[in-house]
C-alpha cells in the first residue's frame, strides 16, 4: 500500500466511509473486448470509499506528486475512446463505465453494495501544477467529479490533530505538526 493512499483512507474513514485500498476490478474478456483492449491487466482503483448513508461509493485516484510538477490539466482533459495514459476513468468515458459497472457487480457479489449504489470518481492530489490549479478545479466542477486537492487535504489533516488520541501515524503526525508551531530554521 502506498503511504499517501493510506492517508487518504484515513481521512475517507474520517468522514464516515467505508474503505478498501488497491480494488481490482475483474473485467470480462468480453468487457475488455469492448473497451478496446482485449488484454489489459485488471484495472485497479486506489481507494474505494463507501458511504451507507447515501449509498455512494467514491472510487478515489490517489496520486501524490509532491517532488515532482504535479497533476497537469493537459492529462486529464482529454478524452479518448480507447483507454490511454495515466488517468484513464478520467479520459475515457466508455472505460469509465464499463470499468465502473463491474466495480459494482464485485461488490454486489461480495455483499458491499446492491443495485442502487451510485459510483462516483474523485482524485485526491498531494500536488497540482501551479498554472492549472484553476483549470482543474472547473474540469472537476463540470464533469461533477470529485477533487481533493493540496489545500482540501491539508484542512483535512489538520483536523485529524483534533480528534481523540489514535495510534496512528498520520494522526500522531498532525497533532505534533499542528500543536507545536516550529520556527523557520533557515
């Protein structure tokens, strides 16, 4: 599991969902056949969150970039009609739903989830581009799709220093960080 996907769970729980990390989807030879690419692995997602009360379940791409330039706008709006790229739920739409509707069934099968369910996709990114940080803002508005980004996920972190004592690192973290202010050692 990679660590910034484990913080993201965490914060998910925090907000009352459910999580899994690293979901594979089991696509049909069939289903791959009509995405376009009869021999891709099995998509993974990230972190899956599942909220019972509105029965809604965010399916949450996770990507950190916090050492390199960060999410760019020129990945993600795009669209193709053959999954491409690194964001391929994002720039797919038939992925997106094929991908999607055997999420659900798996987790019909197993007992997570019934035919009601809505499926919604998110990114949480550690680091965006700093020239499209608006621009992806109003994809994420448009499209009606879910982004968390630096500043969301920091405001979230800083909450986890106000919860009640956890045995966890990212807890145990953010009350260090946020309860004891250090000095610009430069």
């Amino acid at each position: 599991m990679d660590s910034f996907e484990g913080l993201i769970r965490l914060l998910l729980d925090q907000e009352g969902y459910w999580t899994r990390i690293s979901q594979k989807v089991n696509l049909t030879k069939e289903e791959k056949r009509e995405i376009g690419k009869h021999s891709i692995p099995r998509p993974e997602i990230d972190v899956i969150a599942y909220r019972p009360s509105a029965n809604e379940i965010i399916a949450m791409e996770v990507k950190s970039f916090l050492d390199s330039p960060g999410v760019k706008l020129t990945e993600l709006d795009k669209s193709y009609d053959v999954p491409e790229g690194r964001y391929k739920l994002f720039t797919c739409g038939k992925y997106r739903e094929i991908v999607f509707s055997r999420l659900k069934l798996d987790l019909i099968k197993l007992g997570l989830a019934d035919h009601g369910t809505k499926i919604k996709i998110g990114l949480a990114a550690g680091k965006i581009y700093s020239q499209d940080s608006a621009g992806i803002t109003n994809l994420f508005c448009e499209r009606d799709w879910l982004l968390w980004d630096p500043k969301f996920i920091a405001n979230k972190m800083k909450k986890l220093s106000e919860i009640g004592y956890e045995n966890d690192p990212y807890v145990l973290a953010s009350k260090l960080i946020h309860r004891n202010p250090v000095d610009d050692l430069a």
